[in-house]
C-alpha cells in the first residue's frame, strides 16, 4: 500500500484532476492520500485552497517537463508517462503542426482543460 504524501500514513490514491472533472488517468495524475488528508475536512474533495493547491502542483510539474515548444508523441508517451490509448485520444484531439505538438495544448489536454492561468503567463500570452 501506498503511503499519504503529506503524512506517509497508508493511503489511496486521488486524483488531481477528478474524474469527474474529466480528469485522465495517467501517473502525473495521481497522488496517494491517507483518508483524513483526501476526504477529511483538510482534504481536497473538502477544502477548494487544498484542491487548487494539488492542481498547481500538477501543473507546474507539466510545466517543467514539457520546457520546450513543441513535441512528438513518442516524447509526450514518455515524458507523461501515457498508455498508448491516452496518446491516441491525445494525438486525436491536438493540432499537429510541422514542428510537433505545441507545449501549451499538450499541458491543457493533460491538465483535462483545468489550465491555471499564472500572472506570468497571462502577461507572456498578452505581448
């Protein structure tokens, strides 16, 4: 069993992006929580601060890993870590362009839409 990433009680895992928020299912998703730290009062499914929290997280981790512009879905399976389905529904879903896949869908298409727009960003994406 796997241990909670805040207090390395056993837990199960959580998904950062929910399920029911379209989340997919791939490792970067996936975090393990004890159930007081998951569905207790200072867990996600409780708390929108913690829950943004986690999202953030996940994001800037996307962010780090995917540095560069754009990608070819060999290096989007690995770097991700996706089952050959999720490339698929990915490659399926992304504009192609002759370079690759741009870096910023490749991020919303695994943040399930949930992009969250930092002020950096917003500013870069304004010039």
């Amino acid at each position: 069993m796997s241990k909670c990433v805040v207090c390395g009680k056993p837990g199960d895992t959580h998904h950062v992006i929910h399920k029911d928020e379209g989340g997919l299912e791939y490792p970067l998703n996936r975090i393990c929580l004890c159930d007081h730290h998951h569905r207790g009062q200072s867990g996600p499914h409780r708390d929108p601060e913690i829950d943004l929290r986690y999202k953030r997280t996940l994001q800037n981790k996307l962010q780090s890993l995917f540095s560069e512009e754009f990608y070819r879905k060999e290096e989007i399976r690995k770097k991700a870590e996706l089952s050959n389905s999720l490339l698929r529904t990915l490659v399926k879903t992304l504009k192609r362009y002759k370079e690759g896949y741009r870096r910023i869908d490749i991020i919303d298409f695994l943040m399930s839409g949930h992009q969250l727009i930092d002020e950096e960003d917003f500013l870069d994406s304004m010039e």
